[in-house]
C-alpha cells in the first residue's frame, strides 16, 4: 500500500500544496484502494465521480445528501430515491475547504443498529476480522477509513453511532455537541425531541483531522482535571477494555471517579428514543414504502417495546433527562474530563449486537447523548487477537479543544490508528 494512504487528510493536502503529489493522483490512489479492500469489506455503496482538482478526498455515510447522488438510509423504501439537489451543509462546508466527496459508506437500515447490515448492500466487515462487524450506524465510514480508502469522513450519532464503529475499526471520531454543527441534509432528518440527542460528526484515522475540521487548538492538558471510570454499573466491560481505559487514565494521571446517576443511561436513552414503543419508527417505514424491514431493525423494535409509555410517561422521562443532566453537570465542578469505555467489549461477531447480553454494551455511548456533551473516541490499545480498543472521552457542553486535546494526547502515548492486516 501506497504510504501516502495512511497520512492524515491535513498531510495529504500538504503534499498537493507542495507540490509532491497533483490532486489526480491523490484521487486515483484512494480509487484504487478502495478497488483493492471493498470485496473484502463492503464498505463503500457508491465511488463518486471527482471532476475538479481538490486539496483532499472524504466519504460521507449514505445517510447524508450529496448533492447529484441518491440517500438511501440503507432501507428498501429509499431503493429508488430520487438524487439530492443540493449538498448537506457540512459536505457543502468541506467542498468549499477544497475537498471532493470521493464515496457513500454502508450502514444499517435506518440508521437503527449496531452493526451495519442491511437488505439494499448487505453487511459491511470489520477490517480486522472480517467475521466481526465493525459497528453501526457509522460502520461503513469506519472500515473504509481505517482500511485507507478515504482519509476521513462524516458520520452521524444519536445513541454512539459514531463513536462505537471508530472503537471497533480502531480510528478516531467526535460526536460535536449536540447542535454545534449544521445538521440539515440528514436522511430521515431528526425533529422534535430527538434533536436533543444526535448531531453529524467527523471520523478520522488521526486526530489532526478531527481538529482541523472543528478549528480548534490544543489546550493546556496540565490545567485539566481528568477522572475516569471503567463501569457504568449497566454492563461490566471485559478485562481487555477496563485494561485498555485503565492504562490511559495512568498516563494523564487521571482520578477513577463515576458520576452519580450514569448507571441510568441506557433505561433513559432507551426511553426516550422511543416513549411511543416505535411505532412512530414503524409507520415512518410503513410511509416510504419499506415492505420489510432488517432484523437487525427489528431487534431494537422489539427493545423499544418496554419503553412504551403515554403522555405522562413521555413527561416523566423529561423531568428524568433533565435530572440526569443536571447531576452531570455537577460532575463539572470538580473534573474537566471523563474518560471511559467506548463499549463494554471490542468489536462482535456478525448478527450478535441485538442479543440481551451484548446490547447493554453499548450503553457508554448513550451516556453522552443524554447530556449533549461532545465525546470523542481514540485508540489505545488492542487485544491479544488484534482487535482496537478505543477509550472515550467527554468534557462539557462546546468543549470540544478539551476532548481533542486529550485524544491527541492519547493518540501520540498509545499510538493511535494501526493499519489492518491487507485484504
């Protein structure tokens, strides 16, 4: 594999500026390799056409428009989806920076599972083990990026969907805020309570990337107060994770303290994703004419169903949100940082995220959805099989300098991205 594949997006464009690389070659380069990994991984849906000179390439996960191509959500009723007419702002804002949209990345259908399988593509495979997936919503995304294919890319999150897929393909990423950055274009787009929740966010193989796309600096790490945890009291995380989160919090000299009220993240997220049990969710299916539906979809149907509640329910699952939110906060006063695990394991094997003793798992990210604080995800270790192990990182409400800042830090002791065995 060409070097030049593994640089950051930020060093790629440096080559074009300097003169070392034309933007053609860039381009043909990623083309190519996505030739080379794509059978294995199933990543991409659709390479894109790049017609200009640009400073650098990037991919955009198939539930955000581009302007000239179709989104389809990965559901059945988007097969025949007319092509947007314009661009999602944040593909609008990289074009405008100089970069071209180089591929659409898989995902599960509708966004709504932890691996990322559906009936329009099929599954996308982890690049480290292809039996494993690697991750969802965002899955596609991680797989190409961390196998090369694009350099960095947009994803979205409403319950870890960006984060958990960097864990299991071993790259970085950053759920921004909720509402820092623009979120029109998205496919289905998100109203109503829901905004609460979710927000687009950059994927990278390293971190410079991360931080360039949110114009931030580092910060001054000997200023911050950094705790850490290991278990959120809903699922215990393997030894290799609470080893992986362990190690980084000894580097940063970070104190274990867990926030009161985090052992209800998930029962709260959960909630109040779908107070009405789903049937919102389904009739929207029903609506744009999905006849069926992935398992995978239907498994957190079937989850969702013991979460149904009336109006008065709904309320009460607000007075707990701002409960929970205000003890977070509080959490503030003494701690700049949270460190944490990405999930309770590395990536699963195919078809097992919907199972009563995996899905829980996934409830660290969800912590970070219910409080809208930015969270950002690096690598820092592995298991003896060469599976990544990210650790989480949260700071508070458009600290995102304090989030990048510490995953840079990490990045340079630990390493980082470790590119995947060759296809």
């Amino acid at each position: 594999m060409n070097e030049v594949l593994t640089l950051s997006a930020v060093s790629q464009s440096k080559l074009i500026r300097d003169g070392e690389i034309t933007s053609d070659e860039l381009v043909r380069l990623h083309v190519d390799r996505i030739g080379e990994i794509n059978p294995a991984l199933n990543a991409v849906i659709e390479v894109l056409p790049v017609n200009e000179p640009c400073s650098f390439v990037f991919s955009v996960k198939d539930s955000i428009e581009i302007k000239g191509h179709s989104c389809t959500a990965g559901t059945l009723g988007y097969r025949d989806r007319p092509p947007a007419t314009k661009d999602a702002a944040l593909v609008a804002r990289l074009r405008a920076a100089g970069g071209a949209p180089i591929a659409r990345t898989n995902l599960p259908d509708l966004l709504f599972a932890f691996e990322s399988d559906n009936l329009l593509f099929g599954r996308t495979n982890n690049p480290y083990d292809l039996s494993r997936t690697s991750g969802g919503s965002s899955g596609g995304e991680a797989a190409l990026i961390a196998a090369c294919g694009s350099p960095f890319g947009l994803g979205s999150d409403a319950a870890g969907s960006v984060r958990l897929p960097a864990h299991f393909c071993g790259i970085a990423a950053l759920k921004p805020t909720s509402g820092r950055l623009p979120r029109d274009g998205h496919v289905p787009p998100a109203a109503g309570w829901v905004e609460q929740v979710w927000q687009i966010g950059p994927m990278a193989r390293h971190v410079e990337d991360l931080m360039w796309f949110m114009q931030t600096d580092m910060c001054d790490i000997e200023k911050l107060r950094i705790a850490y945890f290991v278990d959120n009291g809903i699922m215990t995380p393997d030894s290799d994770t609470q080893r992986v989160v362990r190690e980084a919090a000894a580097a940063l000299g970070a104190v274990e303290c867990r926030p009161a009220g985090i052992e209800r993240s998930y029962d709260l997220e959960m909630a109040f994703l779908a107070p009405d049990g789903g049937d919102g969710l389904r009739d929207f299916v029903r609506s744009i004419g999905s006849h069926r539906t992935h398992p995978l979809l239907d498994g957190w149907f079937s989850k969702h169903e013991k979460y149904r509640t009336d109006l008065a329910g709904f309320a009460r699952i607000w007075q707990e949100l701002d409960a929970f939110r205000a003890q977070m906060t509080a959490f503030l006063t003494d701690f700049d940082v949270l460190l944490s695990p990405v999930g309770a394991f590395p990536a699963v094997p195919h078809g097992t995220s919907t199972q009563d003793d995996v899905f829980p798992g996934f409830s660290y990210t969800m912590t970070h959805n219910m409080t809208g604080w930015p969270a950002g995800v690096v690598r820092c270790g592995q298991t003896a099989g060469g599976l990544p192990i990210g650790v989480q990182i949260a700071a508070g409400p458009l600290r995102e300098d304090i989030v990048l800042t510490v995953a840079r830090i990490l990045e340079q002791r630990f390493g980082g991205w470790s590119p995947p065995p060759q296809p």
